[in-house]
C-alpha cells in the first residue's frame, strides 16, 4: 500500500495544537487549484501521459512524501493529484492529499479526500478519525442526533460496502446450501443443521436487504462537500432568489438536482434545503 510513510494525522493534531500551528501527517499540501496548476506547470507534471507507469507513479508518491516533510506543500499536493489523475485511485493516496490539504489550511479539500478515502475503503480508520477530528473545526459544524445507538448504527452501516456484504451474503448462502443438503442427504432437517438453516436463512435475508439498500443509495443519493470559503443559498437557481442561510467550507450536503450552473442542495440531518452554484461544491 501507498500509505507506507503516512502518519496518522491524529496523533501530531495534538502536537500541532500544543504549537498553536499545523503540524498534519507525514504527507501534505495547500492544494489550492491555482498553486497546484502553477506548481504542476513549472514542473512539467500536466505533460506526462495518463495513465502513468507503475514506477513512475510511485516515483511521484516518493516525491511527494518527500516534499510534504521538507515543508514544500504545493509540490507534495501536486505530486499526489498527479497520481490520482494516472489512474491511481488509493485510498491512501486520497488520505495522504487530504492531510496535505489541511496542513495548507483548505480545509474543504481535506474533507473531500477524507469522504473520497472513506469510499474507496470505509475501513480505513486513519481517515475516519482524522476526518472527525477536521469536522469538529467545520464553521457549520453539524451535530449528531439519535444519541449512542444511533451513531453506533450509523458507523456500522457506513463500513458496510456492497463488497463486505456481498461476501456476508454468500457466506450466509452457502451455509443455508450446505444445511438443506445435509438435511436432504439424512431424510430430515434435525438437529444442528437445523438451526443452522433457520440462522443462516434469517441473517441471509438480512444481509441481501441491506445489499440491496446500500446499493440503491449508492445510485441514488450524490454527497458533495462545499468548497467556497463562504457560499449563499437560495430559495431558486439564481442571484435573484432569496437568500436563506450560507454554508462554509467543509460542509457536507447532498446534491438533489442540477439545473443549469446550480445545485440544489439538503444538509443531512437539518431541514435546510436549497440551491447554491454549482462551482462552489465538488462531489465527493
């Protein structure tokens, strides 16, 4: 994995916090668009071909955790976009851009690549707690609501990927299988086997529901995290609509609906619904 020289960004947040500076992971950048355009240009990094070789994007990935210790952010950022953008899609290449991103102060691009790094592999729990810690930073900080439980089943159902699922389902299934055949072979369905296909077949069922459920939500629902230091949004798609309330960056939302150069938008948890320009997010 790429993530070999990474440090988990928790521990030296509570360095920085004793410097009263940032002092992130072993990988970051500012990664602002301009800065990593300017830094990519000067260096020839926009006219390499795509995709990139294994040994060159893992030359890049070098570089760039070299770069990002010796302080030099915008060459780090560049280097890991370059990566991504030779078709290298890692969840530790996602983590390490992120912590660079915050290390430069973008938070909004930080968070992006956390969630990015989440979906490619919601285990990964470097990401999930340095994604937590940058949350409770967020100028729209958004509470949790439902109490333990419903945090605990809410932590659960995000680490349940279709992947991890599916292999559930199987397990269940061939268990199910393996205890009917039993049953078959013996002339009843006694016993153990019994019970194991009356278990086999409950928790079969519920695996393939919530299967279906992720895989349905995957489809249908588009999270996106605000960009713009500060953005306006509106009753309609345009300036001439009514101003409602303002999102930061870093918030997370939840795209419903495009139409032209806007987005209508919901905040997870709130009743806040809206429409904001469409370049002042970016789907994670």
């Amino acid at each position: 994995m790429m993530r070999s020289t990474a440090t988990p960004l928790i521990v030296v947040l509570a360095l920085a916090a004793a410097c009263a500076g940032f002092a992130w992971a072993q990988d970051s950048d500012r990664g602002l668009a301009a800065g990593l355009s300017e830094a990519a240009a000067g260096e020839g990094l926009d006219r390499e071909e795509v995709p990139l070789d294994p040994d060159r994007a893992t030359q890049l990935f070098r570089e760039a955790n070299a770069l990002y210790a010796d302080g030099a952010y915008d060459g780090a950022a560049a280097r890991y976009e370059r990566v991504l953008a030779g078709g290298v899609e890692n969840a530790d290449v996602r983590y390490n851009l992120a912590n660079a991103y915050f290390q430069a102060g973008a938070i909004g691009r930080a968070v992006l690549n956390y969630e990015r790094a989440l979906k490619l592999d919601p285990g990964h729990e470097d990401a999930r707690a340095n994604l937590e810690f940058v949350t409770e930073l967020l100028a729209d900080r958004q509470a949790s609501v439902g109490g333990p439980v419903s945090e605990f089943l809410s932590q659960a159902y995000a680490r349940a990927t279709p992947g991890r699922l599916a292999f559930w389902v199987s397990v269940f299934y061939f268990a199910l299988v393996g205890a009917l055949v039993r049953g078959v072979f013996r002339g009843a369905l006694v016993g153990w086997a019994a019970r194991l296909a009356v278990v086999a077949g409950i928790l079969l069922v519920v695996a393939a529901s919530f299967l279906a459920l992720r895989l349905t939500r995957l489809r249908s629902v588009r999270e996106a995290v605000v960009l713009a230091p500060e953005v306006a949004v509106r009753t309609g798609p345009g300036e001439d609509f009514v101003l409602e309330f303002r999102l930061h960056e870093g918030t997370k939302v939840r795209a419903r609906e495009d139409r032209d150069d806007w987005v209508r938008i919901s905040v997870a948890g709130t009743d806040l619904e809206g429409w904001l320009p469409a370049g002042s997010l970016e789907e994670i």
